[in-house]
C-alpha cells in the first residue's frame, strides 16, 4: 500500500550569525500509512514543528525530501491532499464560526449552498453548531481548537496535520480533541499531528515516534514501546546493602520497605539470588513503563549522547 505521507532524510539547518548553524532535523525518515494516527513527540526544541512546516510547505528542507500521497510535497497539487491545523491557529475573531468556515470554503472554491452545508456538517461534527452564529473572539480556547479542526476538514483532506492540537486544554477539552481525532480516523482520514502530552498520544496513536535533538529514536506502536515489563520486588526490611552486593545497586527504600526493579530477563537469577540468602520477601509486582518513562529514557540517553 501507498504511504499517504513519506519523509526521506529529512534535514534542516538554520543559520545564526555569518558562521554558526542550528540544526534543526538530522536525517528524518519515516512513512505514515494511509488510515493511520501516528503521533510525534519530543521535547521543546526536538524538531516537531519544523518536520510539519516542511509537511506543509511553508519551510524548505536543506536536504531530503516529502511525498505526499506519492505527490513532492513542494506540488500544489500535494497539498490538495491536506489539512492543517497549526499550533497556534489565528482567527478573524469578529466573524463567527459559520463566517469563518464560508471564507475558508471560498478560499478552496466552495461557493453558495455547497461550502453552507459543509460548514454546518463540520459544526455538528465538532460539536459548535450552537456556537456557529456566535463571535469567535467569545470562544473557549476548546472552541476555537475545535473551529481549527473544522476548517482543516472543509476541503475534505485524506491527510490531516495537526501541530500541538491540544496544548492549552483543560482535561475536557483533551478528551474532546481526542475523540474527534478518533473519528477521523473512521472516516479513514491519515492523521499526523505532534505534540509533548504523552498519555493522549498513548491512548490515540497507532503507531508514535520520538524525536530528540532532530533524531527519530524511536518508532513503533505505542504497545511495543510499553510491552516490555519490569518487575517490582519489594523486601521488608533494609537489604540494600546485601542487594547491592549481589549487584542491584538501585535498590531503594520506601518506608521500612526495600525495593528494587528488575528487568524481565534478569527475574529468575535475581530471584535465585534473593531466595539464596533468605530475605523476607513481601511482594513482587509485575509493571510496564509508562511512555512518560520511555521518553524521559529516550531524552535522557541522546542528551548524555
């Protein structure tokens, strides 16, 4: 099947100064499949917003290259395939949400009742239809992210980009930008959106990509990147210093417990170990990494890099 969104060595430098360069992607590749959520996270300064400007065309790559739908992107005739919701998405605030999606399906060549129904279908779809008559300038900041998501649909796009679509929103209005992500997703649209808050991207995502210092580190789904588990031992008592002997230096007390994490494939010497010298164990737990903890391994391992 046909990427909907390819990225080949994606690589952009910003000059500061006569001599000094920032670099801002380091040989980006990655491929969106089409029907796909597939998120991008990293930290402030990772690249995210940089590798959707590209997407879009409002940034030229130094080196590699963007296909869209098998379009280059650089096409006119790519970005038909598009819609765009940015960061920080600006309003004529004295129009009113209809007004503003009207001018929006004009400026795609929607006129009359055409681009009318399709403002109104994308209201009640966004949940504003009570708003649509009302001043954008009187919008929550949910409202108005919801009023950016319409107006990325009025040209009916298969690829939808989203940058940060729910930075600045209360929990609500996290789950609401969520579930109208979901439902694009079964209308088959591709979604590719970044953004720094972990447990939306987890619960959303197909598949999720790191992105440190211009690198993707990591690529896969977000299962995969949680799957592999690790277990918590817990001993009453203090024993750090015979598990430190038995080389678990990490071992650290909680109250009057002693604790230590173990990987999966280091369980049963380890358990070896401990039954061997007849600790006291109360309990042994099984868990997984949150993405919160994978990222902060990620980052943490490229900036020590």
């Amino acid at each position: 099947m046909q990427a909907a969104l390819r990225i080949e060595d994606l690589t952009k430098h910003y000059k500061k100064g006569l001599r000094e360069k920032i670099v801002a992607l380091r040989g980006l590749s990655l491929e969106v499949h089409q029907g796909e959520i597939l998120g991008l996270v990293g930290p402030n300064g990772a690249g995210k917003s940089t590798t959707i400007k590209i997407i879009m065309n409002l940034l030229f790559p130094t080196k590699g290259r963007v296909e869209i739908m098998g379009i280059n992107a650089r096409s006119p005739k790519a970005r038909e395939h598009l819609g765009y919701l940015p960061e920080n998405p600006s309003f004529y605030d004295h129009l009113t949400g209809e007004e503003f999606l009207l001018f929006t399906g004009r400026l795609l060549g929607m006129e009359g009742n055409e681009g009318r129904e399709k403002a109104w279908e994308l209201l009640r779809m966004v949940r504003l239809e009570d708003a649509g008559r009302m001043a954008i300038r009187k919008y929550s900041k949910g409202m108005a992210q919801r009023l950016g998501i319409a107006q990325a649909l009025m040209g009916d796009p298969r690829i939808v980009v989203m940058d940060e679509p729910m930075s600045g929103l209360d929990p609500i209005g996290r789950a609401e930008v969520s579930q109208l992500i979901l439902s694009l997703k079964k209308q088959e649209k591709t979604i590719f959106f970044s953004s720094h808050i972990l447990h939306d991207v987890e619960a959303i995502c197909d598949r999720v990509g790191i992105l440190v210092e211009g690198r993707l580190t990591y690529l896969g789904t977000p299962s995969r990147i949680v799957s592999t588990p690790t277990w918590l031992l817990k001993i009453e008592g203090d024993y750090r210093g015979i598990l430190r002997e038995k080389g678990l230096t990490h071992a650290t007390m909680v109250g009057r417990i002693t604790q230590v994490e173990i990987q999966e494939d280091e369980l049963w010497e380890v358990m070896d170990a401990v039954r061997g010298c007849n600790l006291p164990i109360y309990s042994l737990e099984k868990r997984r990494c949150s993405l919160e903890e994978i990222f902060a391994k990620e980052v943490g391992s490229e900036t020590a890099g």
